[in-house]
C-alpha cells in the first residue's frame, strides 16, 4: 500500500497548491507588501480619472407605473 498512499499524497498536494492559487487569484493579493497599485484596478481604463462623486444609483427593474401585480 505504499504506492497507494504516495498517489494520495500527491495528488493531495497539487491539490492544496491549486485551492491556494486559485483563492489568491480572487482576493487578489498584492505582490509586494504596501503595493496596492493594482490591487483595485479592473480594466475599465478609468483608473487614472478620480471622481468625487458617486455614480448615479440604477434604477429598479419591474414592472412600470400603473400595473396591477
């Protein structure tokens, strides 16, 4: 069973190392400490424009004024 337990142990591993990747991709941890230069950018190319105004809010979807639900 020594062969068994090694197949686990890799396959475990690559495992481990994947999961580990994969979350640091979505969180998106800076590379280097106290780099936070890309840590917000999404690729909207407004990156470089800062506005002090909020967006304006969308409006809901639903049915419109009047009918009957």
């Amino acid at each position: 069973m020594l062969w068994q337990e090694l197949a686990v142990a890799v396959i475990v591993g690559f495992s481990v190392v994947w999961l580990v990747r994969h979350m640091r991709s979505i969180l998106v941890v800076p590379s280097r400490p106290g780099s936070d230069a890309g840590a917000s950018c999404h690729g909207c190319d407004d990156c470089g424009e800062e506005s002090g105004a909020a967006p304006a809010p969308r409006p809901l979807a639903g049915p419109g004024p009047g009918t009957v639900h």
